[in-house]
C-alpha cells in the first residue's frame, strides 16, 4: 500500500508569484485534504476535495486553489504569493468526507519559502 | 467555534521519566479527539484517538482520556524512551465536518 506521497519537497519563490503543489493520495482513498502549517504552529485547514468537489474551505483567501483529478490526486495552486504564505503545506488523503470522522494520513509535506 | 490549546514547550526529560502534555479544547457540538507525532522530517502521523466521552486512546504505550467535564484530552506515557522525541499535537474533529482543528504543537526531546 502506498502512503501519501507531496512534491516538490522544498520549494523557493519570490513574491507575486504563482505555485502549484501536488499529492498523491493513499490508494483507494478518494478524499485530500490540504492543511498549512507555519513555522511553530499547528496545521490550519485550507480545503478539502471529495469526488473532484471542493467539499469544505478554510479562512484561505481566494487566492488558494485546488484541483482533484479522476485518480484523487489533487493540486493546491496559490496566486500572487505573500511572504506570510511561507510555510509547509500539508496534505492528507481519507476514504470518505465528512460524516463520522475519517482518518487522515498525512504526507511528508511541501516546505514552500517566498523571498 | 472550534479551537484547541495544548501546553507549551519545548518538554526536555530523561528517559524513562513520566510525560503529561495538557490538551484542552472548545467544541460546538460532539467532537472526536486525536493526538497526532511528527518525528524529524517526516508527516504527521496519528497517535491515539478517541471518538466520545470517557473514551481512552491508546497507543505506544500513550494514553489520554475523553475528559467532557473538563474539556480536557492529556497525553501520558509513564515511562519515555530517547525515540519518544517528536512534536505532539492535540487535535479536534468535528462530527459531520470535515476538517481537523489542530493545537500548536508541543516538542519533546528526551535525552539519554
């Protein structure tokens, strides 16, 4: 069985700039969710992807966006990167949504540095 | 709203010492509680959980307790080992939500 797998493993970017982050989901899960954790922090919830829908958001500006494909794996794009957008980028994937709580599995993460 | 406070740290002890890191949280409604690990360079993984009050989860010899009277979810080993050393995060999971609400992380670093 294959774990959640994200890239790129770190990341550069400089302000006003576009990036995208990928993940690959356990297989045979068919939920991602994406979460941001800055330096010292817990993880915060951005959004989540259910059967290609987004299915729930956080306190993210519009800015942050995602996309689920037929295989469940799923891109997190941001626009126009600030510099409080540095941190690690989360993402997790869970057999289901909402409901009865469904765990999620965590991969290693996307650590993302805007100068 | 949801939310989730979990004791400070960084918490040094040496090993085989006894560890309690404090959890307590505020919910909506009926949440499920959850402690996740992250060792070095790797993803969160989860602990323990427990789905409803009274409830004790269990795992790697941790223990923590559903405690509704008190909001409380405390995480304790009784006896820490040098690969204990991670970062412990207390989280919450709304039912019928579908999203986690996680603390800000308490590190652990056990010496020999």
């Amino acid at each position: 069985e294959t774990g959640v797998t994200q890239s790129p493993t770190h990341l550069i970017k400089t302000r006003g700039q576009q990036v995208t982050l990928r993940c690959s989901s356990q297989s045979g899960h068919n939920t991602v969710s994406w979460y941001q954790q800055a330096l010292g922090q817990g993880p915060q919830f951005i959004f989540q992807y259910y059967r290609e829908e987004e299915n729930g958001r956080g306190n993210f500006p519009p800015r942050f966006s995602g996309l689920q494909f037929p295989n469940y794996s799923s891109e997190l794009n941001v626009n126009a990167l600030e510099l409080d957008d540095s941190a690690l980028y989360l993402c997790a994937s869970s057999l289901g949504a909402g409901g009865t709580y469904n765990e999620q599995f965590f991969g290693p993460g996307t650590r993302l540095t805007v100068l | 709203g949801n939310s989730v406070t979990q004791m400070e740290g960084p918490v040094t002890l040496s090993e085989e010492a006894f560890l309690t890191i404090n959890c307590t949280y505020t919910a909506t409604g009926y949440p499920s509680l959850f402690w996740y690990v992250q060792y070095p360079g790797e993803g969160l993984q989860l602990l323990l959980k427990a789905t409803k009050a009274d409830d004790k989860g269990s795992n790697k010899g941790f223990e923590a307790t559903y405690r509704k009277e008190t909001t409380s979810f405390h995480l304790e080993k009784g006896s820490v080992q040098v690969s204990d050393s991670a970062v412990y995060f207390c989280a919450l999971g709304e039912t019928g939500a579908n999203n986690l609400f996680f603390g800000t992380g308490t590190r652990l670093t056990v010496i020999p």
